[in-house]
C-alpha cells in the first residue's frame, strides 16, 4: 500500500537542493530588509541634515543682511562715486545638478571688463578652467577694496534666502568654465553653492584648482551642520587676513 508521507516519496537529494534554496532564500530577504533600512535612514538623515542646512542659512542670512546694511549702504555710494555703471553685478552661475541662477555681486570692475577678459586670457595666473589676475586692470579702485574685504559678494546673502546658494558650498561656476569640467570635477555641483566653503578659508585663489576640487569633494562627502558652522567660523579670520584675496 503507497504511503501518505510526502518526504518519503521525495529523493534525498532533492530534498537538500529544496532546504539549501530556502536557506538562500531566506538569506536574501533578510538583505533587502537591511538594504532598504539602510536606505530608508539614509534618505532621513539627508532630509534632516538639508532642513537643519537650511534653516541655518536663513537665520544666519537674515541677521547678517541687518548687521551688514551700513556697509551696503556705504559700499553703494563708494561704487556709484569712483565709477560709471551699474552698483550691483548680475552673473549666470552654475548651481547644484547644473542649474543656472543670476549670482549677486557689488560691482568691482569696469563696466567693459568682460569684452577686456579675451586680451587678457594670455595673461591667466590660474590654472584649470577659472580665470585670475592677482593685478587686474579691470579692477576699480574701489572694488580692490571690497574685493579684498570680501564685501563685493555680500548681495549673495539675497541669493542664500532665495535658495539658490547656501552660506557653505562649493563657490558658483561661470557656465564656460563648467563646460571645460572633466568626470571628478563635475562632482562639484552635487551641492549647494556657496558664499563661502573649504577653498576659501584654505587659502581662496591661492590654491590651485586641482586642490579646489578635491576641498569642494571632500566638503561634499563630510557635508554636516557642524561643518558648516566649523567654516563659518572660520572664515572670519580668512576674511581679516584677506589672504589669496583678489
């Protein structure tokens, strides 16, 4: 008479092959629950970390565009004084994921700098893709002065309440010198731009864009809120000193 017993009638073999797939199987599924609570705390943590990342922007934005209202002021009258032309100079920037946006600046050159910039190339002091002149001649008398102090990008704040830019980040590239980017430099827009950042208390044009990008990348895998209040901090005194300023 046929027994009932299901494993008796099954072959030992495929009685090993059945437990060893459901062991893989088992195994399996208790990587993807891990692999989506990795990813799932992940997505958090950044969520938490740009929303910390943002209200520091705004509240640090705000009372500094208070404090720093004078100097505005001041820095306006001077400019319309020493020079004929706008106050204010709006740029095309490159932003995070290759976003453009109009980047604020105080005036600090002639108003003819940029058709001035092509006789000028031969003269480049930096190397890579960006453009410097430790003696620019497009450079006003008074924008060596706000150049100097770093004044010249304080309307940037107004940049830092639209969103567009962040007070900590990568600085902002001119679309012609993203252009020219290679594979690693291009991780530079994977944040926020910013007013200030690792290359600017490090030295600012000092340092060669080579070192430039590998600072932005570093900034970018170490991005925090205590970072960014570590470089804040420290831009004070890079400011002061006003070295790598021109």
């Amino acid at each position: 008479m046929p027994s009932n017993d299901t494993n008796q009638q099954l072959d030992p073999k495929a009685l090993r092959m059945m437990e060893k797939f459901a062991s893989r199987r088992f195994q399996r599924t208790r990587v993807n629950q891990r692999l989506r609570f990795v990813m799932s705390w992940w997505v958090i943590r950044n969520k938490i970390v740009n929303n910390l990342k943002r209200i520091l922007d705004m509240s640090v934005a705000c009372v500094a565009i208070i404090f720093s209202s004078p100097i505005m002021l001041i820095t306006a009258l001077a400019i319309r004084l020493d020079s004929p032309g706008p106050i204010f100079f709006q740029q095309i920037r490159v932003g995070k994921y290759g976003e453009h946006f109009p980047c604020y600046k105080f005036r600090s050159m002639y108003i003819d700098a940029e058709q001035r910039k092509a006789d000028l190339m031969a003269k480049n002091e930096a190397d890579g893709p960006v453009f410097k002149m430790k003696y620019d001649p497009r450079i006003t008398r008074v924008g060596r002065i706000i150049r100097k102090l770093s004044i010249d990008e304080l309307p940037q704040l107004f940049n830092v309440i639209k969103g567009e830019m962040s007070l900590v980040g990568p600085r902002p590239a001119l679309p012609s010198e993203v252009a020219k980017y290679n594979y690693d430099q291009i991780g530079r827009l994977h944040a926020i731009p910013g007013i200030t950042g690792l290359q600017q208390v490090s030295g600012r044009s000092d340092v060669d864009f080579k070192r430039w990008v590998e600072l932005d990348l570093q900034y970018i895998s170490e991005q925090s809120i205590w970072k960014d209040i570590e470089i804040l901090i420290k831009t004070i005194p890079a400011v002061l000193s006003s070295r790598g300023a021109y």
